[in-house]
C-alpha cells in the first residue's frame, strides 16, 4: 500500500487531529485513512462541473411551460 509522509505539520493541527481519532477510539493513521478516503471519493468543484458538461443535452423545456405549470399548480390548491 502506498504510504503519505506529511512534513512541517503545524503542532495545533496535529493535536487537533489526533483528539479527533482519539474521540473515535482510533489510532491517527486509522482516522487519516478514513477521512482521506471519504475526501477522496468526493469530486471537487472542477470535477463536477466537467463531468455535468459531459452529459448529453437534455430535452429542452420553453420557460412559459414552467411558469404555466406553476401558475396550474398554484389554482389547484
């Protein structure tokens, strides 16, 4: 498995981290492993915008429909 080796880690951040595992009943490395991979599995910003840009176009609704079918709705009540 591949290992991370993080260096100049600010102390503060470290104990912050290491009550955080310590909470969890965890050893530090468990607790980073867990919360890398949950990062990791989370597509940034750039991701998801590629990826929605990707997509095939959807049909395409003319904005007066939606308002009638709101307007529709709202005199159904």
């Amino acid at each position: 498995m591949p290992n991370v080796l993080i260096r100049n880690l600010d102390p503060e951040v470290h104990s912050v981290l290491t009550a955080r595992a310590e909470a969890r009943g965890q050893s530090l490395q468990q607790y980073l492993t867990e919360e890398l991979t949950e990062l990791a599995a989370k597509p940034t910003l750039a991701e998801l915008f590629a990826e929605i840009e990707a997509r095939p176009p959807g049909p395409r609704i003319d904005p007066q429909d939606i308002v009638n079918a709101i307007h529709e709705g709202r005199k159904g009540r």
